[in-house]
C-alpha cells in the first residue's frame, strides 16, 4: 500500500512541476488525498475536510467537510475529534440565546387594573362623618411616677495573683541533652519530582523557540490519551523548507514509558511527507529541521525519531536525543 501511494505522489510531484502555490498542484494535492482518504487513512480524510472547509485545491464545501471530519472522527483522529466538540459546543451556546429570544417574545402579563374588575360592584366604603369629626378620647390615667433605683454597688474582683509558671521550674530540672555535635547530620535527598504527566502534557500548547511543536500537543499537533500510559498525536498539514525544496507532511507521535514520580516519558515520532515542491515555500509552518530527521521522499520515512523526555516542572521539559547527544528544550503556554 504504501509503495502504491509513494507512486501516486511520485506522478504528481512530476506532473506538476513542483510548484506548492500553483491551484493545479494544489487541486493534484487534493486529488491524491481524497483517493486515500475514500481508502480508509484517517490523517487523509482529516486533510480532505481542511480542504473542502477552506477551498484549497477544491471548491469549498462545510458539507462535505464535516462529513469527512465525521469520517476521521469515528477512527479517533484527534484533529477531527477536536473538530467536532468544537461544533457541538457551538451548538449548545446557541440553543439558549434562541430560547431567551422566544422567552422575550412573550407578552408581559396583564396589568393590575384587571385584577380589580374580578369583583364588579364593590367600592371602598368612605369614612362617615362622625367617624372623621369625632376626636379620639384618651381614657383617663393617673400619671406613672417613676420610682427611684438605687445604684447597685458591683463588687470589683480581686486582681489575680501573679501565677508561678510551673514549666520554667521543669526545664531547670530536666537532665542535660546528649552531645551530638561529634556526629555528622543526616544529608536529605531531594525530593524527586512527582507530576502527572499526561495531565501536564495536556494541559497545554507546548513550543520550542517560539515555534509551535509538531509532536508534543500544540496548535499544530492534536493528542488523545489512548491507555493509562500512552498519549497518541497527530499533526495538521504543515509546511517545511529542505534542501531548497518545499515539503507538504503530517506527524504521528506516540509518548509511553510515563513515569509520574520520576516525571519521565519516551517520545517516538515519524514524518509523513505527502508533497515535495521544486521550490521552497513562501510561508513554512513546521519546524525548523535542524537535527536532519527529515527527508526529501514521500511517503512514512520509517523508523522515526526516538528521545528521552524529564519535566523540570509543570510547564518546561527537556527531550534528549541518545543517538545524537542533542537536547531540546520546550515551553508551555
């Protein structure tokens, strides 16, 4: 399978002189991934719905893009999986913006004047005139004389005596402590790290020089807890300039090996390149190859990369490469 979709990019790539920016290699582009996306490959049903979203390389159409989402999404795709909770989210805040508008549509209710004709005939019957001209008559007391109290004299308690704290007397009769000067203290070991790593991992958009990663989660790459030790990513279509070519690929990157008390993980990734322009790209949007882990061939280039990764803590991590003694340091938002 795989040599069958290097030969269709093959063709392509001859076909259409390597020109990325050009709408024929774009639509040839589109082309390839709709042939491999109605195959079954889910990064390729992804793409085709980016495209059909955007009109790249084919006219725009949002239905045909969510329905190719759909058809990434039931295959667990992140991106796609992402894709649609965004939708659905969408959705739901606009169900109650709907329902408010209904909710003041409704006529306000009737106003108090109705509710006085429930008994016709009935008026507030008017003061009579004696009622209004006769004075109230205060019956007749005899005036209170307030009594005298006299002034209740308080007894006022008795300073407290001054108590002998019975402590002090106790730590003047305790033994003297045992020397232990002589004896060297007890070095502590600092406290490894113990951090969640798969939490930590996806709590945020991780970067390298200011550039979006590829293969940790970003806004370039989508990851899904796949098990209780395992992260699986993805990438979007990124752009990479190489050897004064112009690369189309994606990203599948697998993390394992998570070791929270140490907060240690092994990161392994493969490149996947789907087109190769005779000219760089105006606008790359990957990262920078500066390691040499990317080729200029189509196709999954087997084996990948292999690193060892350790948090300093919940937003910084260092991933080390064994076969090149290189480290690279990532940041997150």
């Amino acid at each position: 399978m795989r040599q069958i979709v290097a030969i269709v990019f093959l063709s392509f790539a001859a076909a259409f002189n390597a020109n990325a920016d050009n709408d024929d290699v774009q639509q040839g582009i589109f082309d390839t991934y709709l042939k491999l996306a109605s195959g079954g490959d889910a990064v390729a049903q992804y793409v085709v719905a980016q495209r059909y979203e955007t009109g790249k390389g084919t006219a725009k159409n949002l239905e045909k893009a969510f329905y190719w989402y759909k058809m990434a999404a039931k295959q667990n795709y992140p991106l796609a999986v992402v894709k649609l909770e965004g939708q659905k989210k969408e959705q739901a805040s606009a169900a109650p913006a709907s329902a408010e508008k209904l909710q003041n549509a409704v006529p306000a209710p009737a106003p108090k004047e109705t509710q006085l004709k429930k008994e016709p005939g009935k008026k507030p019957s008017a003061p009579s005139k004696e009622t209004v001209a006769r004075p109230k008559v205060k019956p007749d007391k005899a005036p209170v004389t307030p009594v005298p109290v006299p002034p209740v004299q308080v007894n006022k308690p008795k300073p407290a005596e001054p108590v002998t704290r019975t402590e002090e007397v106790k730590q003047e009769v305790k033994p003297p402590l045992p020397e232990v000067v002589a004896k060297s203290p007890a070095v502590e070991e600092p406290l490894l790290p113990n951090i969640n790593v798969i939490q930590t991992l996806l709590a945020g958009k991780w970067k390298r020089n200011q550039q979006d990663a590829d293969f940790l989660p970003s806004s370039h790459a989508a990851c899904l807890q796949s098990g209780n030790a395992e992260v699986v990513c993805f990438s979007q279509e990124l752009a990479r300039n190489l050897d004064n070519n112009g690369l189309t690929y994606n990203v599948k990157s697998v993390i394992s090996g998570i070791n929270n008390k140490e907060a240690k993980f092994n990161l392994r990734y493969i490149y996947n390149v789907v087109h190769i322009a005779g000219k760089p790209h105006a606008q790359p949007n990957g990262m920078r190859n500066e390691a040499n882990d990317m080729a200029v061939k189509i196709g999954w280039q087997e084996p990948g990369v292999s690193m060892e990764c350790r948090m300093r803590d919940e937003r910084s991590l260092t991933c080390t490469r064994a076969d090149r003694k290189m480290a690279y340091q990532f940041v997150r938002d």
